[in-house]
C-alpha cells in the first residue's frame, strides 16, 4: 500500500516535471519568437493611407488631348532611386479634367505601354488591354487602369501616391 | 598501427553506428531514377556554397544591389562562375523537385509509412519555390522589380488582409530598403535555414522508413504490417535487396552527378542569367520572368478577367491543399503506376500541360505591343502604291500593335493574311469605324480621315494574298 502511494508520487512528480521542463522551454521560445514576429509584422500596424501630395510637372507641359508619360518622385532619397521614381500617364482631357493612370496593370501589377496608334494600353505580361478610358477590353485585368487623385497647386500638376494600392 | 587509428578515430567520433545504421544498411534494389533525392541534396548543397561566396559580393539595397552583381558577373574573379552556378543549380532545382514530386505521385510514395516524409516533403517544396521566386528577383533587373511587383499583385487579391500582406511583404507602405532586406534576409537566412534542417528531417524519415520498393508495386498492400514484412524481406533478400553503400549510393550519385553535370555544362556555355536593365518602374519594359515560371505566367494570362483575382489566391492554395491532403485521401492499396491509371494520367496531364503552357508563354500571342515598323512585304510580292501607303498607316494607327500579316508581329488579333472570314472594302471600312460590340478593337470613326481608311483597307486587301506560312510565329 505504502509502495503504491510512493509509486504515485514519484509518477505524479514525475509528470509535473515533464509540464515544468516543456513549459519553460515552451516560455522561452515564445519570448523570443512572438515579440521578433510581432517586430517584422510592424509595417503592418504603421501603414496608413493618408494623402500624400508629389508634384508630376507643370500642368501647361500637357497639351490638352494627348496622352503624356511622366514621373512622380515618391521619395527624394537617392538611395531609393530604382523603387521612388514613377512612370505615370498624364492625359489632360478636352473637358479639362486631368487623369493619371498608374502604369501598374490592374492584373498583376506589370507597367502598360500607351499605343499613340491604336490610342490603348497594352501590358506586356498576360494579355491585358485598356482603352483610353482605362477601362479593361481584353485578357484577365478585372478592374479599370488605377487613377491617382490630382490636383493643381501654383500651376503644378500634383497626384496623391496613396490614393493608388500601396504596390501600384 | 593504421588500424588501430582508425578505429579509434571512428569510435571517439561516433562513425561506427553510423556506418551500421545508415551506409552499410541493407535497402530493396534501387532504381536510377530514385537518384532525384541525391540530385536535390547535392543541388540544395551547391545553392548553399555559392550562395554564401554570392552574399560576401552582394549589396542587398536597391540604389547598389544591381550594381553589385554586375560586378560579381563581370569584374570579380570567377564571380560570373559561380553566379552561373547558382543560377543553374537553382532552375535545376526547381525541375528536380518538380520531377521528384511527379515521380512520388507516380509510386504513391505518400502512402504509409510515408505521410511525415511526404509532408515534409511539401514544406520543402514551397521553400524551394519561394527561394526560386526571390532568387531572381534580388538581380534587381527590370525583371527582378516586375516579378516582385507580379507577387504583391497577387497577395492584393487575398480577401481582407490583402493589402496589409502586400505592406508587410514590402516592409511599408511604399517599395523601399525594407522590401530589399526583408527578401534577402528570407532569402539567405530564413529559407535555407529551414531548408537545410527540414531536408536533414526528410532524409532522416527516408532512412527510417524507406522508400517504396519494388516489391510494393506489385501486389496490393492492405496494411502498414503488411508494407513492412514486404519492405523487410525484399531489403534481406539477395536478389530483391542490396546494400546503401556503396550499391545504391553508386547508382544515386551517378544521378546527382549527371544533374550537376548539367549545370556545370550550362553555366560554361550560357553562362550566369542575363541581366535586364536596372530595376526601375520608369522606362518601357517587357519583362519576362524565369523560364521555371512561365508556365504559371501563361495560365494566368488565359484566365478571364471573371475568375484571374481569385484564381491567383485559390490556384496556389488548393495545390498546397492537395498535396498535404493527398496521402489522407488516395486510400487505395496499390502502388507503383501499373496499377494506378488516374495517378498516371495525372502526371502525364501535368507534364504535358506545362510544357504546352512554357511554350506559349514564349510565344505569349496575347501580347499586343506598340510596333516601331509596318509589317515586311513577303519577298516577290510587289504592292500597289495605295497599299503601300496603307502598309504605313498600318502602323501609325496601331493596327500590327495587335494584328500579325503573314505571321509578323503580335497575334492578339487575326493574322490578316489568314482571316477566314474575307469582307469587302466596304465591309472592313465599316468593321474598322465600328467593330461589333464584344471584338476588342478600337474603333476608328472619329480619328481616321477617309482617304487613310481606303489605303489602309487597300493595303488589308493586299495582305489578304500574302503567303501566311512564311515568318510563321514572329
């Protein structure tokens, strides 16, 4: 009788040992594991969408009608050179209203080219075509051409570069 | 007195169970394609020492990383050597896991006792193929910005936290430093890491478990019991069995070795991937991504704009699904493809279809691009002058944007020179003001003055007598 209890004791400690030692192990890796996640995912929570004004260029080089390539600086770090610099389409229409289209297809992201001739986009990854209106006419683009917000201020054209999806 | 060294040298380091357990085991007769694995391994390892040589030249920010490996291609002493075998080694490794993955299904090696191999297995396939992802694209070419362009698109589409995946994979709201050392560091750091000790993992479920014999594929196997009395007696027989080393090792490594062959030939001849320019979202750009990959590129591009969204989060995910699922599921007692018609026209239907899917995206006929010249005249062939003004116009209106003449040029519309359906003048005048509604073409009624319409119609006419073989496919 004496012998069991001993057993059972021995047992039960011995089991408490086993959560105690994979406890602590557990412990430790979450210390170090949860808070460097928590630290790589910090883009995340720090990523607000608020306006952010970048001039494309004086609103008088666009001639009304025509279809303009030109850049947007996102950055004036020079060590962000080959991601800050932007090729946009500045399409000043007769009616006066200026739209910019990010050259991101609406598929998966790859820059459209604007055909003077055929006056459309093309993108040269999976076969989308936009027209002048940026809407889709052909392959798998679901969506219209991405239009920035625009504004003019002394005379510079200006876009919003988050009114566009961050990768766009 | 030699002896005598070596066996203290193998007890003192611990050699001797291994050479027990693992090199002078017995295994059932092996085959020479069961040499993937070692293909793999001996790949996984020349990925790991070039890749170390790469990081000590490698400059992960994006105003210096191209820059960098221009000099580690063009300047550095052999760099471009062992760029190039990093670069062969890593498609290789993508078609050897491809084949590896192909050849399991094909001998249900998932079945039991081999569902922890096989899901092991699966994790190191997805790190292979992120590695083979991020691999081009820190070159940092306009190819390398685009692909990782292609895949923040991608995770855009994940319903809800889309756009925080694109944000937390680029590191902020915008492309920036974070991006670059978040993919090197996954790159270098977290994948091989994981892959290193996971293939350790794989290797270790193989020798405790073995791989499918031989004998397996002949009879129905009902029960794990019955799978290792089986294994067992083919692996103690003398003719069904044979010993690890150096029987199977010879016949294994002669795979690895004509793989890494391979490389070694392609990187002597074609040398390292070639470099596109600079990455920037500026310029023009056509960009392609690694051949491993185009495949996958010409599914998309055929997917229509109903479904390609989702599609792009489904695809990817059900794939993953099926192959962890996969062993649950097949419950069926044969293995080897004999027996197993579906397993085999499964593969079969995958080889196939991205072969088929490769080739196309090397044609890419869904890709209208702006020309810079009119469409060549067949040679013998001598065109009004009408016509061969309307050649001109051709071209200035865009048309061989879109539309091949006698297989020159994109082919996203019909080859003129081959449409099935002849019309008129009159009828194409009106069919080019006014395409029917659902034809993606433009319509040209405000903005082509009369007299271009006729010569351009005339020179369609012309086209139309065109022989269509010649120049067939650009």
């Amino acid at each position: 009788m004496r012998q069991k209890t001993v057993e059972a004791q021995f047992l039960h400690r011995r089991q408490a040992l086993r959560w105690i030692v994979g406890g602590i192990g557990l412990a430790s890796v979450g210390s170090v594991l949860a808070p460097a996640v928590a630290s790589l995912l910090s883009p995340v929570y720090r990523h607000r969408r608020l306006p952010d004004w970048r001039a494309v260029g004086p609103i008088d080089e666009f001639a009304v009608g025509g279809m303009h390539k030109a850049v947007v600086n996102l950055d004036d770090d020079p060590r962000l050179r080959t991601v800050a610099a932007r090729g946009v389409y500045v399409w000043r229409r007769q009616d006066g209203e200026v739209v910019v289209y990010s050259r991101a297809c609406t598929d998966l992201g790859c820059p459209v080219r604007w055909d003077p001739g055929s006056e459309w986009f093309f993108c040269p990854c999976h076969g989308g075509i936009f027209d002048k209106e940026g809407r889709p006419v052909a392959g798998p683009p679901p969506r219209p051409l991405y239009r920035y917000h625009t504004r003019i201020r002394d005379g510079l054209l200006q876009v919003d570069v988050h009114s566009v999806p961050p990768m766009a | 007195m030699l002896a005598e060294w070596k066996t203290w040298f193998e007890d003192r380091f611990g050699l001797e169970p291994i050479k027990r357990h693992f090199l002078y085991r017995r295994v059932p007769k092996t085959s020479w394609y069961q040499g993937d694995g070692s293909a793999l391994l001996l790949l996984l390892g020349v990925l790991v020492v070039t890749g170390m040589f790469m990081a000590a030249t490698y400059s992960p920010a994006p105003d210096s990383a191209y820059d960098s490996v221009r000099h580690l291609t063009e300047q550095q002493f052999l760099g471009w050597y062992i760029r190039g075998l990093h670069y062969w080694c890593g498609g290789l490794m993508m078609v050897m896991v491809l084949f590896h993955l192909l050849r399991l299904i094909l001998v249900a090696g998932y079945k039991f006792p081999h569902e922890g191999t096989w899901l092991v297995g699966v994790i190191l396939l997805v790190l292979v193929v992120i590695n083979g992802y991020i691999g081009y694209v820190l070159r940092w070419d306009e190819r390398a910005i685009y692909a990782l362009r292609i895949s923040l698109n991608m995770f855009w589409n994940v319903p809800w936290i889309g756009e925080h995946l694109v944000v937390f994979v680029q590191g902020g709201s915008q492309l920036g430093m974070q991006t670059f050392t978040r993919l090197y560091a996954v790159h270098v750091v977290f994948v091989p890491l994981l892959l290193l000790g996971l293939a350790g993992y794989h290797l270790y479920l193989v020798v405790l478990h073995g791989v499918t014999s031989k004998a397996e594929r002949r009879r129905p196997i009902r029960t794990p019991q019955q799978q290792e009395l089986i294994y067992d007696a083919a692996k103690k027989s003398e003719r069904y069995g044979e010993q690890f080393h150096p029987t199977t090792t010879a016949q294994t490594g002669t795979m690895a070795f004509v793989v890494f062959l391979i490389a070694l030939v392609l990187t002597l001849t074609v040398g390292p991937g070639d470099l596109q320019p600079e990455a920037n979202l500026v310029e023009p750009s056509m960009p392609r991504g690694e051949w491993y990959f185009w495949w996958y590129s010409a599914l998309i591009a055929l997917l229509p704009s109903r479904v390609a969204p989702a599609f792009m989060v489904v695809f990817p995910l059900a794939v993953l699904a099926a192959l962890v699922l996969l062993p649950f599921l097949d419950r069926g007692e044969y293995r080897g493809w004999r027996m197993r018609p579906a397993a085999v026209a499964l593969v079969i239907g995958i080889v196939v279809g991205m072969l088929y899917l490769t080739d196309l995206r090397r044609r890419s006929p869904w890709t209208g691009w702006p020309q810079n010249e009119p469409p060549p005249v067949p040679r013998g062939i001598e065109l009004a002058s009408g016509a061969e003004q309307g050649r001109h116009l051709f071209a200035v209106y865009g048309c061989n944007s879109c539309h091949a003449v006698s297989g020159a040029g994109p082919q996203v519309g019909p080859d003129l020179a081959w449409i099935e359906h002849r019309m008129s003048a009159q009828e194409l005048q009106a069919y080019i003001l006014e395409p029917p509604a659902g034809i993606p073409m433009p319509g040209f009624r405000d903005r082509m003055p009369r007299q271009d319409l006729d010569r351009v119609v005339e020179f369609v006419l012309a086209a139309q007598t065109f022989p269509y073989e010649q120049n067939r496919g650009q």
